[in-house]
C-alpha cells in the first residue's frame, strides 16, 4: 500500500458540505466529532494512519490531540516551494 500517494475515497461526497459557503470549526465538539469520523473512515478503508498538520504555536490544539492518543512528532518540518522559487528550481536540473 502506498501511504504518501493521495487516496481516493470512494465515500468522499459523504464529507462535502454541499457549498463553498460552509466552514467547518473546531469549536464546541465539532473537532472531536470530525476526528471521530475521519478516524472511522480510515479503519473503513484499512488504512493504518491518519496525519495532519499543527502548528507548533497552537497549544491548545496540541493538548487537544495529545489528549485523544495522537503523537506529536516534533522533528518534522513543512516544506514549501512556491512562487519564484518553484519556477527557478524547475530548471535546476
């Protein structure tokens, strides 16, 4: 199983809000409730993780996370190229 390449979930019209209008919020168990399902549908499709990104300023969603069993893994670094910088390392080669 390839678990860097996207995934293509055959449910997914099931979690799409019907409009670009829509915002889906973290607040008043609305986190938990997403997680929950986001979690159920990976068991679903046997997938073995779920990742996602927290900033490390964020605190209260770090408790949060480390609350429900997630790990943290603080060696990791988001990288991103873009605007110039992703047109001139197209021609690096």
């Amino acid at each position: 199983m390839q678990l860097d390449l996207p995934v293509i979930d055959p449910e997914a019209e099931i979690f799409k809000s019907g409009s670009n209008d829509v915002v889906v919020a973290g607040r008043k168990g609305m986190g938990k409730i997403l997680l929950s399902a986001v979690a159920a549908q990976a068991v679903k499709m046997g997938y073995g993780r779920v990742e996602w990104v927290v900033l490390d300023w964020n605190v209260n969603a770090i408790k949060f996370y480390e609350e429900m069993g997630a790990k943290i893994l603080t060696e990791r670094r988001n990288c991103r190229l873009t605007g110039e910088a992703l047109e001139a390392y197209r021609d690096a080669i």
